[in-house]
C-alpha cells in the first residue's frame, strides 16, 4: 500500500530546505530574554546545535527537536531519513542519544500502512543508535511531517560547541555535498537513481561514528551541517569563535551529479536563503558559481564538520576515513582580520 502514496508530492518542501533561514531565524528571537542558570551551559541564545544542562560534575542533559516535510517518497526511507537527522544534533554536541520522543503530522486520508511505516523507519534507526523511542505527539495536518525531540548525555567537561575553533584548527568533513540539489531535481524526475540512491545512504548514515572517533582527540568546534549549508553552518562557527577560515574548495567533496545539476540552475529554494544569510561575509576568489551554489545548498542529515587541533588533525583524518562517507580536510581557521569571515581558495 506504501506505493500509493508519494510523499514528496504532499509536501512544498523537503527535508531540512523546509527550515526557516538562518537570518530570519535570528531576528525571530531577537529580544526574547534569555534567564540564567549556571547549569544551562548551552542555550538558544547561542546559534548551537542542541541545548545542555549539568545534571552532575558528571553529568550533562542535551536535548534537540527536529522535524520536516518528506524528502523521500517512501515512508519507511523518509522515517529513517528524519530520525538521522534528529539525531545528528545530539552527536554534533559530543554527546550520545539515549530518549527519543516522536513528533507527527499526518493527512486524514493518510493510509495506515504509509504512517505505520514511516514510524518504523524512525524506531529502526534510532534503535541503530542505541537509543530508545518512548512516546510521542501526533496530529493532523494536510502535509506530513516527521521527527524527533532527542535527549542524550555528555560528560559537561567534554561539551563540543561551534564557538571554541582556534587560529590554526584544520577543518574536517565527514559527508559529501550537494543532497540538496539532488533531491530538489528528483521532484521534476531529473536526478538519476545512481544519484538518489547515493542521496539516501548518505542521509541514512548515522553520525555516529564521526562522533566516536572525534571525541578523542583535541576538537575545539563541531557541527552538523544540515539545512543552513556548509557556509552558513561555518560562519555560524566563525562568528561564534570570533575567528575566519580558509577554504580549499578543490578539497570539497561535490557530488558530481548535483554539481552538474546546479550548472543547469537546478537549485533548492533554501539555497538562496542561506546565500543570502552568509554571502555578505564569504569572499568566494575564483571559485565557479555552480560550486558556490553547493556550498550554499541545504544538507539533510548532513556531516559533521570539525575544527581540530592541528597537531591531531592527520590522525583524526586517518581514523574517521574508514568509518565516514567521505573524509575531507577541506580548510584552515585563521586569526579574524575583519571584513569577511570565509575565504574560498
């Protein structure tokens, strides 16, 4: 029965390009009163993947909601897909997800099996991550949306935020680019399933072992890169470091099928919104217009990107290539001079 619903049809938008833009997002909360309590170490003051809380001098809280329209048309695959996502800011922090809540939103005329089978993709998924759905909250709505609200556990000493890089950090990525464009073109039957099957592994790919390995070493900043793109997501770090970065963008793992599709101008709405968040502050060089536009494209369930202690950075690289998708040492952090926060090489 699941092949008679295509949920991408039901929905304006897919995946993580559904979210609100960086820029508007902060002028929504802008003059919201932020109280204080010495055990929030991270709020929503800060522009950070999930919140903490110290529990202990042992013990921190780390909590994250995330949900979106269909970015696949099978539901089984969209659960999956979404549950990876919402997972992902838990592992961004340092931390590893315990409790998953289910949030819903289904059509009326929705059929059973299809809403059956979206939620095993989450609990399938979120059990490969050693973690346990317990509930939930469910309505009606005439799109379908999915996700989850996570809580998992951090040592609060072992915290990792997108405000600590330091001049001299290498930068690490653990996941191609361009998921965005790919599942944008599959809306008009113009990706090819060489390309989408590519798509779903990689946004069905736990973060997991990126986080298991980086918490070794000397990492001073993390972050998932997800519907805010790779620039926007790093200027978010370079600004809350107050330090700028240096790209090398040959380095930059494209999907060469999105890359091409952005050559013919095939680009997802959310793409605009973040190059209009982040372009003011991106001195992009020579680099083609079509690899900028990939660097701006929404990620769903994306990588994590990381700025390392120079002095690990070759033995972190070496670990995580045989357990990422795609092990990128992709740039520098630098002292800010002013002006621009991101330089493209």
């Amino acid at each position: 029965m699941e092949n008679e619903v295509k949920l991408t049809k039901l929905a304006k938008c897919a995946g993580c390009g559904a979210k609100v833009g960086a820029g508007v997002l902060s002028q929504l909360l802008e003059g919201i009163k932020v109280h204080s309590d010495p055990n929030l170490l991270v709020g929503f003051d800060r522009s950070d993947d999930a919140s903490v809380y110290r529990l202990s001098d042992d013990l921190a809280l780390v909590q994250t909601v995330d949900f979106f329209p269909p970015i696949a048309d099978d539901p089984y695959l969209f659960g999956q897909i979404a549950a990876t996502n919402a997972l992902s800011d838990v592992y961004a922090m340092g931390g590893e997800p315990r409790l998953a809540l289910n949030l819903m939103c289904v059509p009326k005329n929705m059929p059973s099996e299809a809403v059956h089978r979206m939620l095993r993709g989450g609990y399938d998924k979120v059990y490969e991550a050693g973690c346990l759905i317990t509930g939930g909250h469910s309505i009606f709505d005439d799109e379908p949306k999915y996700g989850l609200a996570v809580t998992g556990f951090v040592h609060p000493d072992r915290i990792l935020t997108n405000s600590g890089a330091k001049p001299g950090d290498v930068l690490l990525l653990t996941k191609p680019l361009g998921i965005g464009v790919l599942t944008t073109a599959h809306k008009g039957d113009l990706a090819s399933e060489k390309g989408m099957a590519l798509a779903y592994r990689l946004m069905t790919t736990l973060n997991k072992s990126a986080r298991d390995a980086i918490v070794k070493y000397r990492v001073h900043a993390c972050t998932d890169v997800t519907g805010f793109s790779l620039l926007g997501h790093l200027l978010e770090m370079c600004q809350g470091s107050g330090v700028e970065a240096a790209l090398q963008v040959d380095r930059i793992d494209l999907i060469p099928e999105a890359l091409e599709l952005a050559k013919l101008g095939i680009l997802p709405e959310g793409m605009y919104r973040n190059r209009e968040f982040a372009q003011p502050y991106v001195d992009p060089g020579d680099t083609p217009l079509c690899k900028q536009d990939v660097l701006y494209d929404p990620q769903t369930a994306g990588g994590l990107l990381v700025a390392v202690d120079s002095a690990d950075a070759d033995a972190l690289l070496a670990e995580i290539s045989s357990c990422v998708p795609s092990a990128q040492r992709i740039g520098e952090v630098g002292t800010y001079r002013g002006g621009a926060r991101i330089f493209l090489r």
